[in-house]
C-alpha cells in the first residue's frame, strides 16, 4: 500500500510500489538528465536508508520503491526529498524542494 498526500508519502514496509513525481518550475531539468531520491531517518544522517538516482523523461521521474528498499527500516517517520545533482555545472547539486515526510507504515500480516 502506497498513500501520498500533497509532499508526504507513506508505503507499508517491505512492498513494492513505483510511483511518479511531477516535476514543475523553473529549474526542471533536461530529459535524460539525473535526479536523485533519498530518504533519510533525520536531515543529520550522512547515508540515506533509500537512494535512487533517476532519469528525468518529460518532465517526470518514476521512483521504484522495492520490497528490499522497506523490509529492514523501523516503522515511523522519516524525511525525503529530490535533488539535481549537477544543475548549475561544477558538481554542485540543487535542492528544489523542503524535506517532506516518509512514512514506513506497521504491517499486520507477512506472508
């Protein structure tokens, strides 16, 4: 189960659900061009739990959340967010949004 609500995102721990973020602006990057997706327990943390780097097609990315991405986190909050890792030249990656939250969310029954 998937549910996402404006920025948040909340996914049952260890299933398999790709969905797509829209990308809108200015700063939307080029088709073909890399974006990275990350999900971190707190801003602090230096290795995210989730990361996929993600090619932009008109406008878009779609983001494979896997089983093996989910199964080993703790249930609870944590923050996402997108950044285009070498918009402006010379490495330097650009944010284009604020943290949103991520949710790993309790599963009754494993099969």
């Amino acid at each position: 189960m998937i549910k996402i609500d404006g920025t948040n995102i909340t996914i049952t721990r260890g299933d398999c659900e790709p969905f797509t973020i829209t990308l809108t602006g200015e700063d939307v990057p080029e088709n073909g061009e890399k974006v990275l997706f990350s999900v971190k327990k707190t801003q602090f943390q230096d290795r995210p739990e989730i990361k996929k780097i993600l090619e932009v097609t008109n406008s878009q990315i779609v983001v494979q959340i896997n089983n093996s991405d989910t199964k080993n986190l703790e249930f609870g909050n944590y923050l996402w967010d997108i950044r285009f890792p070498n918009y402006y030249g010379e490495n330097e990656p650009y944010t284009p949004m604020s943290p949103a939250v991520f949710t790993i969310a309790e599963v009754i029954g494993n099969v």
